[in-house]
C-alpha cells in the first residue's frame, strides 16, 4: 500500500472509510439483531458489510503504522495507537456474531425445505439465534465506543495544539 497519495498520507483517507463503514456495521448488526423481520431480509447484507469493515480496519491500521514512522512520536500518538489496535477484534466480534445468525437462518430454512428438523431443533436454532443476536448487540455498542474514543484521540492527536498561541505573539 502506498505511504501517499497525491502527496497526501493515505491513512486520513482509509481513516475515513473506516469512520464511515464501521458505524454503519454496528447500527446494521443492531438492526438484525433487534427486529427478527430484518433477521430474515438483512442478515446477509450486513455481514457482507461487516466483510468489508474487517477488511478495512487493518488497511488503516497498516496504514496508521506507516504514518506513525513519519510523524513526531508523542503520547497523544501513542496513545491513539493504542486505542485503534483494539477495534479490530470488537468488530471481528460483531462479524462472527452475524455469520451466526447467518447460518442458523440458512440452516433452520433447509432444514424446513428437508422436512426435518421438529421442535428439537426449532429450539436449539432459537437459542443460538438468541444468544449470536445479544452478542452483536454487545459487540456493535463496544465497536461504536471504540471507534469514537479512537477518533476522538486521533483528532487530539493532530489538532492538539492548532488555535493556541505561540509564545512571543
């Protein structure tokens, strides 16, 4: 991946996809795992956004690293860098989460179109869809935190110190 383009880091622009992407993941995993209807028509779409989400957080993380060596080490980038190491399992988590009902909903359909499958299994597919639907409840509201307080420090990070005065002014 390139350092640059047009002259520019690259990592304020996968920054900003991620910013966009991650979000709209956990508000689409509320969705599904909230409102069964949505369970049924959405599901897939959200974890194939949710696909898209995990792939971008290591470009920006790759990309964050390779900013981090060309700009002045301070605590506020530290500490920034910290924060986003740990998005990536939080929305790993929320992509799991929707695989989970993903399959149970393919699985309790064929297993309906078969003929089989009885009360025994209505019963399992229900605990387990409810149990993947408030792991992605969780795991969505902790992803969202994340991705503010990561912003938030990036933001300190760069603007720290712009609209304060310089001694000798």
């Amino acid at each position: 991946m390139p350092a640059t383009v047009w002259g520019l880091p690259v990592h304020p622009l996968i920054v900003h996809l991620v910013v966009f992407l991650v979000p709209l993941v956990a508000l689409a995993a509320l969705v599904v795992a909230v409102w069964p209807r949505a369970r049924r028509v959405a599901a897939p779409w959200a974890l194939g956004l949710a696909t898209a989400g995990v792939v971008s957080v290591p470009m920006a993380t790759s990309s964050g690293e390779g900013l981090e060596k060309r700009v002045p080490h301070t605590a506020l980038v530290e500490r920034h860098a910290e924060l986003a190491d740990g998005l990536l399992p939080l929305v790993a988590g929320v992509w799991l989460a929707l695989a989970v009902i993903v399959a149970v909903a393919w699985y309790s359909r064929r297993g309906t179109d078969a003929g089989s499958g009885g009360a025994g299994a209505a019963r399992w597919t229900t605990v387990v869809t409810v149990a993947a639907a408030v792991a992605a409840v969780g795991a969505s509201v902790a992803t969202g935190v994340q991705v503010v307080r990561i912003g938030h420090s990036g933001a300190k990070a760069v603007w720290h110190d712009v609209g304060q005065e310089k001694p000798g002014r």
